[in-house]
C-alpha cells in the first residue's frame, strides 16, 4: 500500500525532530572536546581565531607581518603625481580619469609629478 502524502510529512517531523536531538548530542561531545583541548594546551581565545590576546600558536603570515610593521595598504603609497585641483596618484593600478584627459590634451606625465 503506498503511503499518504500526509504520512510522510508526519515521518519528515519526525525524522527532523529526531535529527535535531543528535546533533545536539554530539555537539555537546564535541565542545566537551574542545574544552579539554583547551585545557591541556592552554590555548586562547586568539589562538582560535576569535580575536583577544595575541596569538601563541599561529605562523605569522605576509598580511600578519606587514600589519605589525605599520603598513596601512593602498593609502600609505606616497603620491608621485598631483594637478592644480589637487587630483593626486601614486603611479599603481590604471591611471585615473583627470590624468588621462590632460595627456590626451597634450600635456605631459613630467608635468605633473610631484
């Protein structure tokens, strides 16, 4: 006999309810795990990734080198040109709008290095 659409609705509720409980179950396990981790190699919360104190046990990376350094990214590039509008460019990536339009009118690079 084929079942009901109605039976397997009831047998989805159930099979949900019954998988929501173990996951709970081993999620339960699973901190109990991290807990004693935790415990034994006295890692903190940096140590996880959650920020905090700094970190004991991570490799330090080209990103984690150059922030202690005091690199700020893009922005700490000195500019190489700059117009009489005070538009400026530090010479990286394309070359903005107000620059192409003076060299398209004539003007030179040199004209407005800094």
């Amino acid at each position: 006999m084929a079942k009901t659409y109605a039976q397997i609705q009831a047998q989805i509720e159930a099979l949900s309810r019954e998988a929501e409980q173990l996951k709970r179950e081993e999620i339960e396990g699973v901190i109990a795990r991290i807990k004693e981790a935790v415990k034994v190699y006295g890692l903190t919360p940096a140590d996880l990734g959650f920020g905090g104190a700094k970190a004991t046990v991570r490799g330090t990376g080209k990103k984690r080198a150059a922030r202690r350094r005091g690199a700020k990214g893009p922005t700490a590039a000195a500019v190489k040109f700059r117009d009489e509008a005070g538009n400026s460019w530090v010479g990286r990536g394309a070359r903005p709008q107000w620059l192409r339009a003076a060299l398209a009118s004539g003007r030179k690079l040199e004209d407005f290095a800094v």
